[in-house]
C-alpha cells in the first residue's frame, strides 16, 4: 500500500512539473505578444513558432512518456515521467539561451 501511495505522489508531483511548463509556455506567449504590442511591433513568425513549440512540447513529451510507459511497472513510469520532464526543462533551457530574444519581433 505504502508503495502505491508513494508511485502516486511521485506521479502526482511529475504531472504537476509538466503542468508547470505548459503554464510557463503559455505566460511565455502572453507576455511577448504583450510586448510586442506595447513596442509597436508584432512577433515574427519565428517567434511565433518558438512560442508555440514551448507550449505544445511538454504536453507531447508527457504524451510520448506515458504511452511508452503503458504496461510497465510504477518504478519504470516513474523514470520515463522523470526523464521527459528533465528533456523539457533542458529544451526550455536550450531556448532562452541559443534564440536571441530580438528574433522574437518582427
């Protein structure tokens, strides 16, 4: 029983880190579109595209991770949880760093 609560709660918690990305994607979007407007200018459809790919990602990579994980033990689901969102958090990473933010404007 202390083993299902425990699989559970590690779940829980992972699910709730992909939430976060999407989330974070999503103020991501809201907040540049409001820049851009309070700019003067528009995003570029780069920008756009990165924005989007920030947002879309994490829902994917939880997607791909639980269909893999489908019929396996809670230890393995675990894992596959663990290690998408540890590929998203990277990607994001990835992002704020390689992009140049001036690309986002058109």
């Amino acid at each position: 029983m202390v083993k299902l609560i425990a699989s559970w709660t590690a779940g829980l918690l992972l699910g709730l880190l992909y939430l976060y990305a999407v989330v974070a994607g999503i103020g991501n979007f809201v907040g540049l579109v409001g820049l851009s407007d309070a700019l003067g200018t528009g995003l570029s459809g780069s920008g756009r595209l990165w924005l989007i790919v920030g947002i879309a990602m994490p829902l994917v990579v939880l997607a791909a991770a639980l269909l893999v994980g489908r019929g396996r033990r809670a230890g393995s689901r675990i894992l596959l949880l663990a290690a998408g969102v540890a590929l998203v958090a990277a990607w994001q990473i990835d992002l704020m760093h390689v992009i140049p933010e001036s690309s986002y404007f058109a």
